[in-house]
C-alpha cells in the first residue's frame, strides 16, 4: 500500500500566475479571491510590453508582487482578467514568467500555481526548471510536483491547463501549497 503524501504546513505565502484567458480560469480567479486573503494583481501586457516585444516595467511589477509577499500575503498575478491583445500572446507569458523568476529569487514562497500552457513553459524556462518530480495528482489534470534545477530546493509547484478543473481548483492547490492536504 503506497504511503500518502505527507506535506507539513508552511505559512510562507503562495505566488500564482494565471495566463489562461479561458472562463473556467476566470471563475477560478473569483472564487480563489473571494475565499483566500490573496491579492490580485491584474496586468495590462500593452502597458508592459513596446512595440517590438520588449518587457518594460517589470521592476515595479516585481516590487508590488514582493511587496505583498513579504508581508506575507499569497499574491495572484493574471493577464486573463484585462483585454486581450493576440499579438502580445507570447510577450504576456514572458512577461509572467520573469515576474515569477525574480519573486523565486528574492522572496520565501510555500510554492508556485501556474495555469496556462504559455505561462508553465515560459516559468519553467526562467527558473531554469530541468524536469517536476510529480509528488501527487490534486485532481485529474492538476499536479503538485517539486521543480528540479531551480537553484532553490523543494520549490513546490501546482501546474494545470486553463480550461478545466472546478470553480475551486485555484484556491484548493493553494492551500495545499500551503501544506493543507485535507
């Protein structure tokens, strides 16, 4: 009989970083704001982002995510709650991923959420991530695993597609990143 998942619980705070502009993510988003003390910052990428792809501001974006890190407040950073811009598809997942690198880097996280294909990829990426030891499946299609080759140890990471999952998926993987398994 395989032993259960023994995760002992962490008050450090959670970074999630939602890319999927799909309704189900949305909803997640809600519902994770509305029953987690979590902060939402929503990015405009047009605001971030010149005319020939370069990321600009992401020093103040950073500071304002590590700002509330710190004081220690589970931060939601998301480019699915303004409009859409399709040319600016690949920059906005670039644009998240370095936001969360930099974060890794100067902050103490519980762990990472990452919804959105672009947005895994491009995380993964930044970090340096080699592989994700799976440590269990939370539900069909969502993953608590343990990123490899960040430089950090047990950096836990939860990664799901955008289009699935309950209207609760976003706040449960929170709070088991926090180390709430129920």
């Amino acid at each position: 009989k395989e032993k259960p998942l023994e995760i002992l619980p962490d008050t450090k705070p959670v970074l999630a970083v939602v890319g999927s502009r799909n309704g189900v993510s949305i909803k997640q988003i809600k519902t994770a704001e509305k029953y987690l003390p979590i902060h939402v910052i929503s990015i405009e990428p047009d605001k971030y982002v010149d005319g020939v792809g370069k990321l600009t501001g992401l020093r103040a974006l950073t500071e304002e995510v590590a700002c509330f890190i710190n004081c220690g407040k589970s931060v939601l950073v998301t480019t699915a709650l303004g409009h859409y811009v399709p040319a600016l598809k690949e920059s906005s997942a670039r644009l998240l991923a370095r936001i969360v690198a930099r974060t890794v880097s100067s902050c103490e996280l519980a762990g990472l959420f990452l919804t959105g294909g672009d947005v895994a990829r491009e995380t993964c990426r930044a970090l340096a991530v080699t592989g994700i030891r799976i440590l269990k499946e939370l539900e069909p299609g969502v993953i608590l695993g343990e990123a490899i080759g960040t430089g950090k140890a047990n950096v836990r990471i939860v990664t799901k597609a955008g289009g699935f999952g309950s209207d609760r998926t976003i706040a449960e993987a929170i709070v088991c990143l926090k180390g709430d398994v129920r």
